[in-house]
C-alpha cells in the first residue's frame, strides 16, 4: 500500500542523498506528490515511485530547509495574486550563474585578476589597512591624537570602489570636519579592537557614524570587511537582499543600522560558505568571506559583466 504524505511531512530520498532533506508541500493525491529539497529544490513525482524516507526528530530538524520553504510558499502566494508563474531561485541555480560567469570559480583567472576581479583588489586593501591600522599602530595614533591621520588612512579603503558615490560624498565630508575626526577614530578603534561583545562595539559604532551623518550600511560594514575579511561581511542592501531570498532566510533588515540585521548578515554569509563548501567542488570553498561577498554580488540581478 502506498504511503500517504501529508504536507509539512520531512522526507529524504532514499537513493538521492546529495538532494539532502526534503519537505511534503502539500498532501500527496492519489498519482502525485512534490518535495522540496534543501539542496535539489522542488520535485514532483508519481506516488507509486516517490522512493522517500520519512524522517523525524532530530534528523527532520532544518532551518535552512524551514526558510526555503516559506521563501518559496511566500512567492507562490506573490506570483498567484499576480497571476504570474515564477520560478523558485535555488542556491545550486545561483552556483550554476556564478559559474557561468567564472568557469573556475574562485580558481577563476579572470575572477583573481584583470578588469572583472573580485578578489585582488579587495585583498591588496586589506593588506594596505591591516599594515597601515593594525592594533599596535592604530593604538599609538590614538594616544598621540593623530586623529586626522588616522581618518586619512581609514579612507583609502574607499578607493576600492565597493561603495556608491554619494556614500563615499557622505563619509568624506564627515571627516573633513575636525571635531569629527575624533569620534570616528575612537569609534573605528573601539569596533575594531574593543573588549566589549561584537554586539555593543556594533552598536556603539553605529551610534557615532548617526553622530557625523554617515549611517548608511556599506560605511558601517566597510570597514570591518576590509580589516576582518575572514570574520565579517559587507552589506549592500539590495544584493544582500537577494541572497537572502535565495536561501530563504529572514535577515530581518532594516534601514537603521542595528546589531540584529547584521548579525543575521553574518549568519548568512556562513551558511553561503558551509553551502559552498558542502558542495564538494575545490573551485567553490571559499577562501575567506571576500569570495562568499563576490559570490553574493555576481549572482545578483543586477551584476555588470561589462
């Protein structure tokens, strides 16, 4: 007799493991039944070849599973009342695009070097502020009061051009102001090489940069990405967005600048790197959050190859 699947029901394949765990979207009929899987994305088959093992308990636990499932039952409902079909986006889809661009993926010549690369001018950046603000150094300018070199130093990593002209017009002009200077010296000090919780110095940073009218996220996140390219991220709104949506999580963003958008923007760029890495191919396990931030921003909508 056949079995009987009821939506919300987990499941795994009993032959095609790389699919992962998978979800019941609605109660089978008597020919059919559709499974979303976490790394396969929807299938549909016929009852009498669903070959599934239903899972429960601890193996049926899957928050990424969980997001992708509302992402997708969310867009249903967008794409119905739009009455437009819309075809899910699944993170092998966002491989296969990132792919299409750089063959050999973070191994990629033209990814590495030349007009289109995403990785060795952010790397000289980070070599250039890590050399230039690194502990030691940065703690003798404060002591000294050299506040104005430091915010010299600080702003050469708008050169590499990751921000948009009026971010870069907003934090310039900031820092033009002497009295400025200070508080952004002592707040970029403090998140990078304060004691407190990663939580409070975010807090405290946004504050100031909300001080010298500079409170965008790409100014919040910038600077952190480039010093700590291994352990933070860079927002950009609308392509961190979309990433989310990829993989269905909630980075409960908003505008403002706050710990808890950031702090979901961290997670995901950690799920975006265990995902990459889970998918067994040398030429896709990030070196470092630099390659999952490229990722993220080639496989946007809006990404030029021009």
């Amino acid at each position: 007799m056949q079995h009987k699947y009821k939506a919300g029901e987990r499941v795994k394949h009993a032959s095609k493991t790389a699919w992962g765990l998978g979800e019941v979207l609605a109660d089978s009929t008597a020919e059919r039944v559709k499974v979303f899987f976490e790394d396969e994305g929807i299938k549909e088959f016929e009852l009498k070849y669903a070959n599934f093992i239903v899972v429960t308990g601890d193996e049926a636990e899957s928050s990424y599973l969980t997001g992708l499932v509302r992402s997708f039952n969310t867009e249903k409902k967008q794409s119905a009342s739009s009455k437009k079909s819309k075809e899910f986006k699944s993170f092998p889809k966002a491989i296969d695009n990132f792919l299409s661009i750089f063959p050999n993926g973070f191994q990629d010549n033209s990814y590495l070097e030349g007009k289109q690369n995403e990785r060795s001018y952010k790397i000289a950046a980070h070599e250039s502020m890590e050399q230039q603000l690194n502990q030691d150094t940065f703690s003798k300018l404060i002591e000294s009061g050299e506040y104005h070199e430091i915010c010299v130093r600080a702003k050469n990593v708008l050169k590499i051009n990751l921000i948009f002209k009026f971010e870069n017009i907003l934090i310039n002009n900031a820092l033009a102001k002497i009295e400025k200077q200070k508080l952004f010296a002592e707040g970029l000090f403090n998140v990078f090489f304060g004691s407190e919780d990663l939580s409070v110095r975010f807090e405290n940073f946004s504050k100031m940069l909300y001080e010298i009218n500079a409170a965008k996220w790409p100014i919040a996140t910038l600077f952190l990405f480039v010093m700590f390219p291994d352990k933070h991220m860079f927002l950009k709104p609308t392509v961190t967005q979309h990433a989310a949506e990829v993989l269905g999580m909630e980075i409960n963003y908003y505008s403002d600048l706050n710990w808890l958008t950031y702090k979901r923007v961290l997670e995901l760029a950690e799920m975006i790197r265990t995902k990459l890495i889970k998918d067994g191919r040398e030429i896709l396990a990030p070196r470092d959050l630099i390659d999952v931030q490229s990722f993220i921003w080639v496989t946007a909508p809006s990404y030029d190859q021009s």
